[in-house]
C-alpha cells in the first residue's frame, strides 16, 4: 500500500540540493536568530524551512530535503495535506477562539467523541483538551492524584515526559532537559525500564516487570502509589520497546492495587507505530492514556482521555486551561483522524517498517557498529556503539547524521547516551523518496565509520 499515491502533492517529492547547507539564507537567518532568539532554544538542523509537503522540506535557499522526523512525529499526514489545511481554513474564518470555558462549541466534543472511539478499552470514557504533552502528562497526574487519594508516582529509566516542573520530574534525562533547573516535584519515583538491548541478565518482559514491582512495593508502597507512568515505546529514551509482557504484567499489577496505569502516547500514538496507538500491540488498557504530536497534522493540540470514574472525580473548574482545544486545532485533529482513516495510514506504517528494518538489518550485518536496529512502524532506530561491546558511541551517531544532512535527509538523534538515531518519517511519504533516503543514510553510515 501507497499512501502518497491517494494524495495530492503540492510539491515535488523528490530530493533536490541547490546550495551547500546551510545556505546563504539560512546563514543569515542565523544571525538574526542569534540577536533575538534566547540561546537556549536550540535546533537539530541549521536550515530554515520555507515550505513543506509529504515527505519534504523545501528551505530558504530553495533546497528540498527529505524529512525524516516529522517534527519530531507531529506531521503523520504531512506538513501541508489539504484535507487539515482546508479545514483550518474553515474554522479561521469562523472564529479562532472563544475559550471552551467560556463559550463552548462543537468541535471540542467531535474531538472528545473520536478519542473515546480511536483509543484502547470499550470502557465509558472522558476527555480533557490542552495544547502540548507536557501539559496532557501533568493533568494525567492530577487526575490520578486527586482520583486516589494517593500521592506517589513512578516513572522509568531513559523516559521523557516534558518539561514543566512536574514533567521534569518525572523525566530521566538530566542534559539539557533538568539541568540547573529544580528543585522538581516531589513523591516521584523512578524504576528500571525494560530494555532488551542492554538488559544484561537477559530479562523477560514479565521478569523486568517484576523486578519493578518489587522494588515499587520495597520502596513505596502499593498503598501510597497514585500513578504509574510510562511511554509504550520510549521516545527521548531511545525508541526503546521493552521486551513483550512487560507493559501487560505492569499494567495488571496497577489494576490490582488501585494505581492508575497512564500511558504517555505523545510520541507513538496517531498511527505511528502500525497502530492507533502502542499500546494496542499487546492490548493494555490503559486507564488515562496522554497525546499529542500526531493527533492535529501540526496544530498545537493534546488530549487526555480515561475512565469515567476517574475523570469525572474532578471537581468543576478543576481542568482546564484558556486555549485547550483550540477550535483551529480541533478542527485540524478532526480532518487529520479523517485522513488516517482514508489513507488507513497504521498500514502504511507497518509498510515503512517492513521497507525500513529490511535495509537496516541488512546494514547492521555489515556495520558492526550498529548495535540494534529496532522499533515499530515508522517510529525506528539504529543504535550505535563500539564494535564488539555496548559502549555507546555517541560521536560516530552525531556523525552519521551530519554526513545524511549533507546529503540533504533530515534525521534526529536520541537515547539517554546520545547514540540512537531515529527515523520518523512523515506516514505519507512515498516509497521512491524513502528509498533515496535509505540509499542516503546507508552511505552516511559507511562513510562515517
């Protein structure tokens, strides 16, 4: 299956290099960015983009690059697809914004209806929209709170969860993410993930659970745990996807004890990883499941959707905030799940993997080394290390991707080591653009090792 072939294109997909890069433009795009723009915002990439579309960016110097991370697994349907762009449109020249609590309207309760509909469980559910994942994370955790009585929360090693305080808190990674700037919230508890690739003794997915739960139970409590935390697949962490058994086993056991299961699908939901969501793989419910990225074609839009019982604990006025389920976003959410659906885009996604993972692992069998090649869908990754070992190697990763940009494909780093890197193509982008990216990044780690 082809989903570029059931779209319309604006622009050519095709790779096209008519400068060095970073070209003029962007240089000077630079400048002025370092005279206004704080330090601290950094980018991946030192080009501007002056357009984009299915599977490319077209610079300020005219240069079309292949994308392969999709604003970091935001633009599934791409960048520009005119179903979202006319629907925006639309609702723009409606009215862009009355505040859901003040003035509430439809397109908030389609978005709220669709979630129940798309996420796991055939459960009475609810729904509450805010504008990013970190602030879907956080009202997850005051829901779990305040539906329990409980105030302890564990989150796992390599994971991201945002970066608010309370976000912060519970994400692993401390540069750039914490550093210098706790004190953090309190009561959270971190926990070994599953991860396969360096899981020394060889761990099942249900024994890395166990192993969790008894240290949860040694040094919590049961009693005291209000929530726990965790992404399907760790994004920031490495695109880690723990051995099976272990998310069903967790997700029992919280069940059990009374402890709200959250699963944070910022990065993995929306078709990303062959499924509408991670979590359907291995067909864990969970209780609160946390979006964002993929769900509005590029719109800033988040949602938390769960059980009744629990949501609707939340007094009147408890959740919220003044542009959550902006009306432009829920109108782009609407035509970007419409999308999906036409395009059946979790097919698509299970075709990039196929594709994708065929060549990798033919790579790393000539490269050694790349580590692990692993992931689902189009949420995929090479990790690298020291031949021979599991050291990680972060400078030969940093390599690779600059050597692929030369070339003109856009790739992103990640891994609590530095040395994961992963491919999130747009789930539109067609097969011939993808293979070029492939040849590309085969030749990038070649020459870069």
């Amino acid at each position: 299956m082809n989903a570029s072939e059931n779209t319309a294109f604006r622009l050519p997909q095709k790779r096209n290099l008519v400068t060095e890069l970073p070209g003029p433009n962007s240089r000077a795009l630079t400048e002025r960015r370092r005279a206004s723009v704080a330090a601290g915002v950094g980018s991946s990439v030192p080009v501007y983009a002056a357009d984009a579309d299915g599977g490319v960016i077209v610079d300020v110097d005219g240069n079309s690059l292949i994308d392969l991370g999709a604003g970091i697994a935001v633009t599934n349907v791409g960048a520009s697809h005119p179903a979202v762009v006319d629907a925006v449109r639309d609702q723009a020249g409606r009215f862009t914004h009355t505040c859901f609590m003040v003035t509430p309207y439809e397109g908030y309760v389609q978005v709220a209806e669709e979630l129940a509909a798309l996420t796991p469980g055939d459960h009475d559910k609810r729904t509450v929209l805010f504008n990013s994942g970190a602030e879907a994370v956080e009202n997850a955790i005051k829901v779990a709170r305040l539906a329990t009585g409980r105030t302890a929360v564990v989150a796992f090693d390599h994971a991201y969860h945002g970066r608010t305080n309370l976000t912060m808190a519970l994400t692993a990674k401390s540069m750039p993410y914490k550093t210098n700037f706790g004190p953090f919230a309190p009561e959270v508890y971190r926990m070994p993930m599953s991860y396969p690739f360096r899981d020394d003794s060889g761990l099942t997915g249900k024994e890395a659970a166990q192993r969790a739960i008894t240290q949860i139970e040694k040094q919590i409590g049961a009693d005291s745990l209000a929530a726990i935390i965790i992404e399907p697949i760790q994004g920031e962490g490495g695109f880690i996807v723990p051995a099976p058994g272990f998310l069903p086993t967790l997700a029992s056991w919280a069940r059990a004890n009374g402890v709200v299961f959250i699963a944070d699908e910022v990065q993995t939901g929306f078709a990303r990883t062959g499924s509408w969501f991670a979590c359907d793989h291995e067909l864990v419910v969970p209780d609160i499941i946390a979006m964002a990225k993929g769900i509005a074609g590029g719109l800033p839009l988040s949602a938390i959707t769960g059980r009744a019982e629990l949501l609707d604990k939340v007094h009147a006025g408890g959740l919220g905030g003044t542009y959550g389920g902006n009306p432009i976003a829920c109108a782009a959410a609407l035509a970007t799940i419409e999308t999906m659906r036409e395009l059946d885009l979790p097919a698509r996604a299970r075709h990039i993997e196929e594709v994708v993972t065929t060549r990798l692992r033919a790579l790393a069998e000539e490269i050694p080394a790349i580590g692990d090649v692993r992931g689902r869908g189009a949420m995929l990754a090479m990790e690298f290390v020291v031949p021979g070992t599991t050291e990680p190697d972060a400078e030969l990763t940093r390599a690779v991707v600059a050597r692929a940009l030369e070339q003109g494909v856009i790739l992103l780093t990640c891994g609590t080591y530095g040395n994961v890197v992963r491919l999130l193509p747009p789930l539109v982008i067609g097969d011939d653009l993808l293979a070029d990216a492939l040849d590309v990044i085969e030749g990038a780690v070649r020459a870069a090792s």
